[in-house]
C-alpha cells in the first residue's frame, strides 16, 4: 500500500521499520519540528521518527501545525492509499482525514475504549491494570473514538513501568499494524467501541506525579512505577523536591508514625503510607543522577526525624 506514515517518538518507530519491511511504500514521513536541545539551547534535536526516515531515504514533512490548504495539498499529490498514525502528538482535522482514499488509522497503546487519550500507558499502569494492548483504529473526529479493527494484548507484570511497557507495546503495534493492513485493503469494516467502559488517558502533568503518602501502600507504589522514567513521580524533603522510582511493599501493621515518614531498617529505606511500608528502590535529589535508595540514605543526617511531604 501507499502510505503516509504520521509520527515522531521512539514508540512509532518500530511501526515505520516495519511498513517498510513489510514491503509497503512509505511515501512520506509527518511529524513534529525539531525542539531546542534541553541543555544545549542553540542547538535542535530532531525527533526519533525524522532520524528513522531520512535513514531509509523517506521526505520527511513537519509543520507546526499539520493543517492549511498548501499542507494539504503536498499530501494530495502524494496520492496515498491510507495515512498511518503513531503518537504523532496532534490532532488532525476532518479535511485531511479525507485524503488518503482509505483514510487514516491509529496504533493506539490501550485496549480500546479504556484509556482514550494521550497517556494511556501511564494511566494503565497507575490504576494498577491487569493487561494492556494495542489497538489499530480508524481516526476520526473524536478523541480515539473510531472503530478498531484489530488488538493485540500483554500482561502488565508486577515490576512493568512506563517506560518497560512502552517498549513492548511500540513492538507490539508495529506487528498489529501489519497485520490489519490486509484487511483493511480488503475493505473490513472496523467494529464500533462499545459505549461501556470508557475512560480517559489525559496528559500526565507535574502536579499528577506528585506522591500522595496518605494513600494505601500498592497506590503509591503504582504511581511510581506509571511516572517511571518521566515525568517521575516526586516528593519534597526538607523543602526540596526528590524524584522516586522502583518501590516494594510490605504486609507489616500500618506505621503509627505519620504517613510520609522516612526510616531504615536492616539497611533498607522505607516511608510510611496509609497501610503500611513502601520500601524505595531508587531516587533522585535534585541536579543529581538516579542512585539507589540506600546510598541517598547514607548521606542523610539520621538523628533528625524525616518525612516525605
């Protein structure tokens, strides 16, 4: 098939690898402008799909906004068969939905319609879910509302974050992508979501990532592992904002000291929640590298009483 190929983090490139492998014609790349190095400002970075395409010899688009009348034309002229979308991070308006002759589909990272939305990984692995997939959808104007022609599923593990999950699931929909190319070419409608069991994946923000101590042990833990590798779920210590990752829990009688509080014991370092202990496996102070739990530890003054805010 003809495709144009929207897209612009890691987690979408597995998906054009794989078109082309497949054997499609990759026409065209879109995805976002290079952004300003984070440390080096007169520098730009270029996002990981653009990287991709110029590899493989694909023209490479990016607008600031995938919209206006010469933008649609240059798609026009590309004369494609079907537009596919991963993460490409903007929404995309009815008249360029109606370009490619079959329209454009989605590799969506949930099992539809749980977690429509911009983070359905996060919200997946914070509300402590079971399992978690992909789904191959047709776009449309609703916020992930179209219709799914194929899933694929995997068990979210006890010790999955974020980030572990997002690359199984950037693997995993390069593969239902392939897939569900056929079918669709054979003209398969894709099936309507059910109208039960939505919810909504918005943006994670800074504020969201900040821990909640007075919360029970395992809805601690999973919000340090959703926000595990960015933003990093976050605490303040003596004024000063400290990211956490990693956290075991512990079947022991709820900590009579106030919730947040930090102490050792046997050489570990746990902090009281609402039913117990949450042992932490990894921080980061501020300006400083991710260490275990335990070398942070060492450097603490230990005759002071502590806690987490």
């Amino acid at each position: 098939m003809r495709i144009i190929f929207f897209g612009t983090p890691s987690f979408a490139v597995p998906s054009l690898e794989a078109l082309r492998i497949a054997g499609h014609d990759v026409l065209a790349v879109v995805t976002q402008p290079d952004r300003p190095h984070p440390r080096h400002h007169t520098q730009t970075v270029a996002p990981p799909v653009k990287i991709a395409a110029l590899a493989a010899g694909i023209p490479v688009l990016q607008p600031d906004r995938p919209r206006g009348e010469a933008f649609y034309a240059e798609l026009r002229a590309l004369d494609a068969d079907i537009g596919v979308v991963v993460a490409y991070g903007h929404l995309l308006r009815p008249e360029l939905l109606a370009i490619p002759r079959l329209g454009l589909i989605n590799v969506h990272a949930s099992l539809l319609p749980r977690w429509r939305g911009a983070a359905p990984i996060h919200w997946a692995v914070r509300h402590g879910d079971a399992e978690t997939g992909v789904a191959i959808m047709r776009l449309e104007e609703g916020l992930d509302t179209g219709g799914v022609w194929h899933t694929r599923r995997t068990p979210i593990l006890s010790g999955d974050t974020t980030g572990t999950l997002f690359t199984r699931l950037a693997t995993l929909g390069a593969e239902a992508v392939v897939e569900a190319l056929p079918r669709i070419a054979a003209g398969e409608d894709p099936v309507p979501q059910s109208g039960v069991g939505i919810t909504q994946a918005p943006k994670v923000d800074r504020a969201g990532a900040r821990v909640s101590w007075d919360a029970p042990c395992e809805q601690v833990r999973n919000q340090i592992r959703a926000m595990d590798p960015a933003p990093g779920a976050w605490t303040t210590l003596d004024g000063t904002s400290i990211k956490l990752f990693g956290g075991e829990t512990r079947g022991e009688p709820t900590p009579t000291a106030p919730a947040g509080t930090l102490e050792r014991q046997d050489g570990a370092v746990r902090v009281g929640c609402a039913d117990g202990w949450l042992t932490l496996v990894e921080v980061q102070p501020a300006g400083r590298p991710r260490m275990p739990a335990q070398t942070w530890a060492n450097g603490l003054d230990h005759a002071a009483s502590r806690s987490f805010v």
